[in-house]
C-alpha cells in the first residue's frame, strides 16, 4: 500500500505546506515532503534566532542610504560608513546579533587596533559598530547594545596633520605664480584657507559677493560641497558652527581685487561650473612643482589657527572662525602646536654646549656671549 502523502502536492509537482506563526500564514515548498520540513525547520529556528549580524548591517545601511537621499546625511558620512559596515560584516558574519556578546566587541577593537595605527580610524570604525547595534535594539528587539562599553584600545596613535612651515606659509603669502596658469589656480586655493581658514570642500563654491564680501570685508561661509566622483556637488556646512563670517584682512582684500571678478563668480569654476576634482588636483599639483612645496589646503587652514593662537585671539573666537562645532578640537590643534613649538625649542636648545655657554653649528662654535653682542642670539 502506497505510503499516504502527509502534505499537499500542488499540480507542478511541488509539495506544498501552510502554516500559522506569529498569526501569519505562510507557505512553504519544496520538491520533497523532507525539504520542506526542512525550510520549516530552518526558518523557526531563524525566526526565534532573529536576524544575523550581516542582515541587521544591511538594513541599517539601507536607513542610511535612504537618509542621504532624503538630505538628511552626507554624501562624505554615507561614503565613509560602507567600508566601515563590511569590515564588521566580514568579522561577525554568521552570528546571530542576539548571541553578540560585549567580550566579543572589545576583541574587534583590538582587532581593529592590531589593523590601524590611527586612534580616529578605529574610533571610526567602533562608531559604525554601535550604530547598527542601537539600530538592532530599536527595530530588532535586542536588549541591550554589546557594544556600549567597548573603548578605544589605549596606545593607537592620535594623530595630526602637520602644521605647514614657516617658510611654505611666507612663499604662499609673497609668491604667485602668473596669473591664468593652473599653478596660479592652486597657489589662490592654498592662499584662501590660509587667509580664511576654511575647509577644503567650503572654498570650492566661494561666489565673489555671496560669500567674498569686499564692501563689507567679510567672509561669508554659508555652504559647502564633496565630490560624487569627479563631479562637485553643493551640499550644507559639515555642522550648524560651519555656518559662519570670517574677517577679511587687508592683503586677501587686495587679492580678491585684482582677480577682477564679478558679482556671484565662482572663484574655481571649470567649464562655468565648480571646479572638478581632478582639476583641482592637477592645479595643486603644478603650483607645488613650481614653488617646491607641499603643504596641503588642509595644513594652510590649521596654519591660519596657529596665527590666530599667535596674535593671543581667544579660543571661544578661532573656534567660531575655524567653524569647529567643539572648542575641543580647537584646542587640540593649540596642543599640537605647543608640542611643535617645544620641539623647536628642544632643537635650539641642544645646540647649546650649557658648559661652555656656546652654540654649535654645522661649522663651527659660536660663543653665545657673541652671538649676543652681533644681535643674532
């Protein structure tokens, strides 16, 4: 007697088997009676498991994405969480995010740490982490973040760019290239963040009048931009402090003058638009062939919060000015540069023979009590 069939088989072949969980009916197929018991069983045992780490990742990314194209969040931010999301994908894949324990975070912050030099990288990395945790325990039912006491590793490098020398600062100041060449574009752009502070991506929309506000001398930082690839795109201040003035001193005035723009032209346009990213950096390039430096825009910007530490500006100001939203990291950048300024001290000082009262030099010893009759001490 054939064995009587214990679920329905639909006229294509498949078996086919309904059932009720969590109030839903759902259905379950397969080409044998054992493989769908089989996708029942699997899927029970995912159902009361919950979703993988991989799939909490995914569908908090896709939160993300949705975020950017709703205004919400960065092009800059969206692109740096990818890579962070797949390096923790890489490493949990396969756990549950229920099983997810704390000892199991904190080895993926040594992890991370035995991978990266950089304290901020990792911080990074640890931040994405606990953002798709907190996104499990609200659309998930997790109870609790595994990651919230993870810590930074101690010993990771905390580092800074460096600050531009003094000379780089006076050859961008009292050297321009001719006029109309790309080594005259990216000697204007390394002279604006010196001169204004502002970040790279807040210069490359800077319209004469709108944010070049000669009648006024003031500096108007409203917007900013990122590159989609090669294509600029405009976008807000990277925090509500971007949004600031900056005072306009008397030689960028000048300058601005002599560029003989009109009212709303672009200071770096290509093909009347904003300047591209490889624009950009060929211009850079060629102005740093031609003055035989290589400080970046960046470093000019931290150069123009040394002057302002230099010329005693409070604090609370060049924060305003630089567009930190965190005195803090205006702060550390004062920190940085004491640590420069003794480390220039320590040089001098260990040309001194304390002995003998002179200073060495690559020729010869110069007695300091002369040094101080000739006026160089």
């Amino acid at each position: 007697m054939p064995r009587k069939k214990s679920m329905y088989q639909r006229p294509d072949g498949l078996f086919e088997k309904k059932i009720t969980l969590n109030g839903k009916r759902i259905a379950f197929r397969g080409r044998t009676e054992i493989e769908v018991f089989r996708k029942i069983a699997n899927y029970q045992e995912a159902k009361a498991n919950g979703p993988t780490f991989t799939e909490v990742a995914k569908a908090w990314y896709a939160v993300q994405e949705q975020r950017f194209e709703d205004g919400k969040l960065s092009f800059n931010t969206l692109k740096g969480y990818h890579p962070a999301m797949r390096e923790a994908i890489d490493y949990f894949d396969g756990q549950y995010a229920k099983d997810l324990q704390p000892q199991q975070c904190n080895h993926y912050a040594k992890y991370l740490a035995g991978r990266y030099e950089g304290e901020k990288t990792v911080a990074n990395k640890l931040s994405v982490l606990h953002c798709i945790l907190d996104f499990a325990c609200v659309e998930y039912n997790l109870t609790y973040n595994p990651a919230d006491k993870v810590k930074v590793p101690d010993g990771l490098h905390r580092g800074f760019r460096d600050l531009p020398p003094a000379e780089h600062i006076k050859i961008v100041q009292t050297k321009r290239p001719e006029p109309g060449t790309d080594a005259f574009t990216g000697w204007l752009f390394c002279y604006v963040a010196l001169n204004t502070g502002a970040r790279r991506g807040e210069i490359i929309p800077m319209r004469m009048g709108w944010n070049i506000d000669l009648a006024n001398q003031i500096i108007h930082i409203r917007g900013a931009s990122y590159f989609n690839g090669n294509t600029p795109m405009e976008k807000s201040t990277k925090s509500l402090k971007g949004v600031r003035d900056v005072v306009m001193l008397n030689d960028f005035k000048a300058t601005m003058e002599q560029l003989g723009l009109k009212h709303g032209d672009l200071l770096f346009s290509w093909q009347s638009s904003m300047i591209t990213s490889k624009r950009l950096e060929m211009c850079l390039k060629r102005y740093y062939a031609w003055a035989g430096i290589d400080s970046t825009p960046h470093q000019y910007r931290h150069g123009f919060i040394t002057v302002c530490f230099e010329a005693g500006i409070e604090p609370k100001v060049i924060q305003e000015m630089a567009g930190h939203a965190q005195l803090s990291t205006t702060l550390d950048i004062y920190t940085h540069l004491r640590r420069h300024m003794l480390d220039e001290a320590a040089k001098k000082l260990n040309k001194i023979d304390f002995s003998t009262g002179k200073i060495e030099s690559d020729e010869d010893k110069v007695p300091l009590s002369e040094k101080q009759q000739d006026g160089t001490a």
